[in-house]
C-alpha cells in the first residue's frame, strides 16, 4: 500500500502542475481553454476520490482530497461568478478612462476619484450585490454538503490546517481586535481629515485608505522594487532568479498580484501590473516573499508535505519579507530613502496594518459563523454590517462582503492574514535577536529562514497554537 501512496502522489503532482498552469494563463489574461480547465478539474475530483476510497492517512492528504473534491465541483460556479461580476456590477454613469466603472476597475478607479464618485459607485455596487448572490449562495452550498459527506466542514478542515482550536482563534481575533481598535480610529479619523478633508465614510473601505494613504509619499519613493527585492533575497542567500516574472499589464490580467506554485521548487511564478511605484514595492516584496519559499521546499519531500500547505503557513513568509518595507533602517540603508521619509513612511505602513487587523478580524468572525451557524447569505448581510460596526465602527451595508475578492469565493481563508502577521513577527524578533537589526544584510538570517522554509508542510512555523500573540500586539 506504501508503494501505492508514493504513485498517487506522483500522479497528483502532475495534475496540479498541468491546472496550476492552465489557471495561470487565465490568471494573466493569455489564452487558455475552459475545456482543458474542466477536465483537467475532473481528473483531478477522481484522482481524489480514489484516495479516498483507498487510504485514511496521512491525514492532511484525507483533508486535502475532500477539499479537492469540493473545489472541482464548484469550479464552474467560481467561473460564472467571476464572469457575472464583470458583467452586471456596473455603474454606466461613472466612467474611469471612458469605460462605465465596473467590479474590475473599481479599485483603480477609486485611486483618483472624487468623493461624490466614489459614494455613487459603492452605493450602486451594494444595490447590484443581488445578481451575484445565487451563484455565491450554490457555490457554498455545493461545497457544505461535499464537506459533511465526510462528516465534517469547511472551518474545522481550517483550523485543523493551521492546528489551532476555535477557541484559540476566537481568542486571537478579540485580542487582535481589542488592542488595535482605539488606535485605528483615532489614526482613522486623522488620516481621512488630512485627505479628504472630513471625518472617516462608511465608502471609504481599507483597500481606498490604503492607497489614499500614501498620496504624498508618491512622489518621493524612487526605488526599482523588483531590482531591490531581487537583491536583498541574494544577499539572504537566495536563488530568485529562478522565479517567473510576469508584469505585462494585458486587458484580461487579474488586477492583484499573485505568486502561483505551479511546481515547487522549480516552476514558481510572480504575476503584477504595475501601479505607482510604492503600492507595487509592498505587493512585490510580499509576492517575492511567498516565491522565495516555494523554491526553498525540499524537492525530495512527498506530494502532500510540497504541496499541502495552509494559508496560515505560506502568508507567513510573504508578509515576513513585505515587512521588510516598514523597516526604517532598511528604507534609509538598502532603499536609500531620507530618514524623515522613512519614518513617516512607517507611520503609514502602521495605519494599513491597524486598518488591515480590525477589518479582518471582522472579516474573520464572519467566515467562523458561517460555517458554525449555517449561516444564509442574507444573515451574513447582517452579521457582517454588526462585526463592521463592532471592529471599524463604520456603518457599512453588510452586502459588501459579496463584493470582496475572497470572502465569497473562498470558504474561509481570512484568519490565515492575521495568524501570518503575528508568526511573521515572531520570526522577524528572532532573526533581529541572532543577527543584529541589520539582519537583512547576513547570509546566516537567510539559512535561518531556509531551515523552516525547507520543511514544507512540517514547519513549525504553521503550528499555531504556539502563537505569541502579546508580543505581536505590544509595539503595535
Ligand atoms: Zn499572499
């Protein structure tokens, strides 16, 4: 049976690396066949099936195969939403670079528009939320009853990736919430004043303020990322120039930057359009982080420790080196930014983190309900617009979670930002501990980083009952 095991994972390798590349093509705007996807997802549920029906362990594998199984049958539901949140959430009498203001140009769009815009638009998106709505209620449907055929649901396989309790992770996010929320707001209500000029909106949502944010740092951010993200990883020790860059900026090209394993550790790919120049350099930098672990896992290591890997686990490294950008002494010596730049620069980046810790906390509330209470879509309306109101202390309409790019089309995900802050963190304290604040610059941080890096799927970098999260919080 052992033998049989090692042939499955052959096998499963070469379907992932056959879809990874075909959604990779979608992903970027190439041309890709619908029809190759489809079967290849078909291929996929039944290679999983037989798994199933023929091993109980190891268990992330058994966990993975359900997930697999879900993912497969859902797969056309993903699409069509995709497809009808292109078409139907419009707004014709808005237009941005003369084409009405749709899903896909939005945050664009809001970059550079006016507040009256800006309102229009979102108002306009919530009242359209409604056609999306019964493909995102069949995607979830679909996908709990795949999960409780194996007695089980989409949250507990979560917190069983990531080894942590409910009551852990409740734990964290109240403790996350409660430590951050006075600071944003008072930030909150500063930063939407020098800006906009008035206090904070229920439309101005964290991915605005966090462009809106940096408008007058713009100008004085000339860096090239991609060559300094390049060279801090050689300095580290790293190969990165094994990673496939993509940065051709096509009609069809998802707006967000993305790393896709396509096989580890040799076919790893970086995927960006570029914006202004500082809003590239953090989602480079975080990017380059998730490639610079996939090309550090141990090949000789089994289908399901490569490849197996949780959210919690992989965000950890991309944050970790996005991190590197709220560093002050890292902006003036490697990026050769002016000390005053680089503190308020700094400030900023502490904004977007609080901004980004109460919205997914809030976020995060929602997902663990949906799945403990059965939750509609119509009470994950109303749940949502009261943990908004709780953690942001914005009244926001509580369909906007429908209009997000990952809580819909994701069964939970959230949390694994928050956990992967904290554990990022933890490393960087570390690496500061052995290395000296200037860590960044010593070939031994980067061994340091390789050996958790190396282990795939058995770092102990994704336990996270382990999380110290007092210590995260602390200089918050
Ligand atoms: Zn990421």
């Amino acid at each position: 049976m052992q033998n049989g095991l090692a042939a499955w994972e052959q096998t499963a390798e070469q379907l992932h690396v056959k879809l990874s590349d075909e959604y990779f093509k979608l992903e970027t705007g190439l041309a890709y066949s619908k029809a190759k996807i489809s079967s290849l997802e078909r291929l996929s549920r039944q290679h999983a099936e037989l798994f199933l029906q023929n091993f109980s362990a190891p268990r992330k594998l058994y966990l993975d195969c359900i997930a697999t199984i879900a993912k497969a049958k859902t797969h056309n539901s993903l699409l069509r939403l995709h497809e009808l949140r292109k078409e139907k959430i419009c707004v014709k009498k808005i237009k941005f670079n003369n084409a009405p203001v749709c899903w896909t140009s939005w945050r664009t769009f809001a970059a550079q528009a006016s507040d009256y815009e800006r309102k229009t638009v979102f108002d306009s998106f919530i009242n359209k939320v409604k056609f999306i709505t019964p493909e995102i209620t069949k995607y979830f449907d679909v996908s709990r009853k795949i999960y409780s055929k194996y007695d089980i649901n989409p949250l507990q396989v979560y917190l069983e990736d990531h080894n942590i309790s409910a009551e852990t992770l409740r734990d964290i996010l109240c403790k996350l919430g409660n430590g951050t929320k006075d600071k944003f707001k008072t930030e909150f209500r500063k930063y939407t004043k020098k800006f906009l000029g008035r206090t904070p909106q229920y439309y101005d949502d964290f991915y605005f303020m966090r462009n809106i944010v940096f408008k007058d740092l713009e100008e004085g951010f000339h860096v090239d990322a991609k060559q300094s993200v390049l060279k801090s990883l050689l300095e580290l020790g790293f190969n990165p120039h094994i990673i496939k860059v993509d940065s051709v900026d096509r009609a069809q090209k998802f707006p967000s930057p993305f790393c896709s394993f396509v096989k580890i550790p040799d076919d790893i790919r970086v995927s960006y359009k570029m914006e202004n120049p500082l809003n590239t350099a953090i989602a480079l930098y975080h990017e380059f982080g998730h490639a610079a672990h996939a090309i550090t896992i141990n090949p000789q290591l089994p289908y399901h420790k490569k490849y197996v890997l949780s959210e919690g686990l992989t965000e950890t490294f991309s944050i970790f080196l996005e991190n590197l950008l709220s560093d002050e002494n890292y902006l003036v010596q490697v990026l050769e930014l002016p000390q005053n730049y680089a503190q308020e620069l700094v400030k900023r980046i502490r904004f977007t983190e609080h901004y980004a810790i109460v919205f997914y906390v809030a976020n995060s509330f929602l997902k663990i309900d949906q799945w403990e209470k059965n939750l509609t879509a119509k009470q994950m309306n109303e749940a949502y617009a009261q943990y908004l109101k709780e953690w942001t202390g914005l009244d926001v309409p509580g369909q906007y979670w429908q209009l997000h790019h990952i809580l819909p089309e994701s069964l939970m995900y959230v949390p694994s930002y928050l956990l992967a802050m904290a554990r990022a963190h933890e490393i960087t304290e570390l690496l500061k501990k052995e290395c000296g604040k200037w860590w960044w610059a010593n070939k031994r941080a980067g061994d340091e980083l390789r050996t958790v890096m190396m282990q795939g799927a058995d770092s102990k970098v994704g336990d996270f009952q382990t999380l110290d999260i007092d210590s995260y919080l602390r200089p918050l």
